[in-house]
C-alpha cells in the first residue's frame, strides 16, 4: 500500500493545478493516504464531515436521496454517477467553506479504493501558513464547484422542461 503520495500523482490531480514543485513538500505534509475495501461508505449523506477525499485508485459511486426526509415518506437513493481514478475526482470539499456542511451525497466504493485524505484544519492551516497554496487549491475547487453548479442548473432546467410538459396535459 501507498502510504505517501509522489510528486507526479500530485502534479496530475486538478485540485493542485499550479502549484509549484517546492511547495509540494508542504502539500504532501497534510495529505494522508487511505485505502478502502469493496463496498465501504466513504461518505454518507446528510453525515458531517471534516475532511476532502481524492480517489487516487478504484471506482466509486455516488447516489442521492430523492425526495426530502419527511415523516412517512419512503426514501429513495438514485445513483447519480461513477467515479473512476482516471480524473483524480474529489469530493467533501463543502466542509472547507460551512461549518455546519452536512454530505450531499452517499459515496460508496464499488472496487478496492485508495483516497488521498485532507482534513479541513490541516487545508485551511497550509493556507493560511503558505497563502499561495491556499489560494491555488481553493481556485481550484472553486472552479470545480463552478462547473458542478452550471451542471446542476443545467439538470434542473431539465426537470422542470419534463414537469412542466407532464403538467400541461
């Protein structure tokens, strides 16, 4: 098992795009490497979190509740997406920007998984510690977030498109 992350994984995941090779040290500091078996819960929605998860290796995927947790209302999970390494997704980073952040999703492995694990404390310390690190890692989430947020418009507009023609019959 991986138990430090090298430099050219680092270079290659999107959330650390621009750092420079000497601050890479700093960055590997915080990052701690976690592997998970087949059909774990790495997250579960509406749990609080502390920490952002980088799947380094192994596929996940992710699934949300569909409707609203009301008294005697069934719950239904939808599966949203899988995740594979290829792209070095990540996800939990809500916890860095509200203290009360509660999961959005469920993620689950379906394979053997490895993650790269960033607590909130030791993120929001190198920031503030190195502010260029910190300003590069939160554009860089920023912009992922961004991308998720013109997305999620996007899947909306559908949905009321379809409601409104269901309706309208």
């Amino acid at each position: 098992m991986i138990m430090e992350i090298s430099d050219e994984v680092l270079k290659k995941i999107p959330i650390f795009s621009g750092i420079k090779e000497e601050h890479l040290k700093n960055l590997k500091r915080i990052i701690q490497i976690q592997e998970f078996p087949e059909n774990a819960v790495v997250i579960r929605e509406g749990e609080k979190g502390k920490e952002i998860y980088i799947l380094l290796n192994g596929e996940v995927e992710v699934s949300k509740s569909l409707v609203l947790n009301l008294p005697g209302l069934e719950q239904k999970e939808k599966s949203l997406t899988k995740l594979s390494a290829d792209g070095f997704p990540f996800f939990g980073e809500m916890v860095l920007f509200d203290d009360k952040a509660e999961r959005t999703a469920t993620v689950i492995t379906t394979t053997k998984c490895l993650f790269a694990v960033l607590k909130k404390s030791d993120i929001l310390n190198l920031a503030e510690s190195d502010a260029e690190i910190g300003y590069l890692l939160f554009k860089n989430i920023a912009s992922a977030l961004a991308s998720r947020l013109k997305k999620a418009n996007n899947d909306i507009l559908k949905l009321t498109t379809a409601l409104s023609l269901i309706l309208s019959r």
